[in-house]
C-alpha cells in the first residue's frame, strides 16, 4: 500500500496557483491602475498644454501619490480583512472550549454535506478534532487557509511596486515621444502596456492568455474613455 505524507502531491512537476492569488491580485491591481492613471494624466495635460517640462513634472507627481495611495489602501483594505479573521478565529477559539460537542456535530453535518456518510463524517470529524480541533474549523467552517489568509503588508508591497514599475512605462513614452505625436504614442504604449500585464498576469496565474489579455485591454481603454468623457462633459482635459 502506497504510503502518503502531507505534502504528497499527485502532480508535483505542476503544482497548484492558487496560493499567488493575494499577491498576483494586488499587482495586477496596482500595475493596471498605474498605467492608466499616469497615462490619462499624461494625455490630459499634454492635451492643455505643449510645455513638457508641466507634462513630465504631471507624471512623476501621479506616479508617486498613485504608488503611495495604492500601497496604503491595499495595507488598510486588507488588513481590515486580517482584523475579521482573527475575530472570526478567536470566536472559534472559544467555542470549541465551551462546546466541544456542538463544534464536533457541526463538523459532522459539514462533512456529510460534502458526500460522506454520517458515520464516516462522525470519524473524520473526530479524527481532525483530535489532530488540530481549531485548524479543522478554520478551514471547514471559515474556509480560511494560511494560502488564502489576507496579508497586508504582501499586498501593499506588490501593489505600490507594481504600480511604479506600469506607471513608468507611459511616463516613459513621454519622454521619448517625438515632438508633435505626444499622446499617440503615449496612447499606443499604454495599449501595448496593457496587453502585456493582461498576459503577465495570465502566464502567472495559469489562466488562458487570450481572455486575460483581452479582458485588462478593455477595461483599461474604458476606464480611459471615462475619464476623456469627464473632461469632455465639465470643458477641461483630464
């Protein structure tokens, strides 16, 4: 009989994504936001005015008040998410020291729920009790897991990072842009910018790369829209 351990994996040479999700979530966040802020940013000034010192100086601004921004509200956001687990935790932490068997026969009715028979859910329950009663909880009744547990300084890290490193990219084509084609070529490098995340992003986190791609180029072309139209409807560039 094959003997298995805890970390035994029937597929190890392709092991699971799922434990990027929090971080690949907040850089696809902060890398998607930092293109299109900065580049609407870029294009609406370079839309008011031809000085590009105003236009380069507009862009280094919104690069780093969008990064900062962007890293705290990840830290705020997802450290109020880390708050309501701990509660939700020590919560069980008590229960299970006041009520044992009730904690027990809900395990039971959660396994049974999944397809076991009462009696092997009345065993497993047990068994999982006796090797981490709180753990077991955790995961069957909270569906918390230390892959998905929030971490917010992982989170404002990846997001603040990877927004810099997107809001660059228009900012750069600024830079480099020949006298008189300004914003189409910040326009064109923000939709190349925006294809290639939508495929990092994929690559990274073993998704179809087509869909991926084309779902962030979209998105991020209407975020733009939204905001031409704004300035459009008030009779500024924005």
């Amino acid at each position: 009989m094959t003997e298995y351990s805890e970390s035994f994996s029937a597929h190890p040479e392709q092991p699971h994504l799922i434990n990027r999700s929090n971080w690949l979530r907040a850089a696809v966040l902060g890398a998607n936001d930092g293109i299109v802020s900065v580049s609407s940013l870029v294009v609406g000034v370079a839309a008011a005015t031809s000085d590009r010192t105003a236009i380069l100086l507009a862009g280094v601004a919104g690069l780093a008040a969008g990064a900062m921004s962007m890293a705290a509200g990840e830290y705020v956001s997802v450290h109020s998410q880390s708050d309501i687990e701990k509660a939700d935790i020590e919560r069980e932490r008590e229960a299970l020291e006041r009520m044992p068997d009730q904690e027990l026969l809900e395990l039971v009715s959660i396994f049974e729920g999944r397809g076991m028979s009462k009696a092997t859910a009345l065993a497993a329950a047990r068994e999982v009790t006796a090797h981490d009663a709180l753990g077991a909880h955790v995961r069957e009744e909270l569906g918390l897991h230390e892959i998905n547990s929030a971490n917010p300084l992982q989170a404002a890290m990846a997001s603040g990072l990877t927004f810099s490193v997107a809001a660059a990219l228009p900012l750069l084509a600024a830079v480099l842009a020949p006298a008189g084609a300004l914003i189409p070529t910040v326009l064109i490098v923000t939709l190349l910018s925006l294809a290639l995340l939508g495929a990092l992003g994929a690559r990274t986190g073993g998704a179809p790369l087509g869909p991926a791609t084309l779902r962030v180029m979209i998105w991020g072309v209407f975020a733009m829209a939204v905001t031409a139209a704004v300035g459009w409807l008030f009779g500024v560039s924005v």
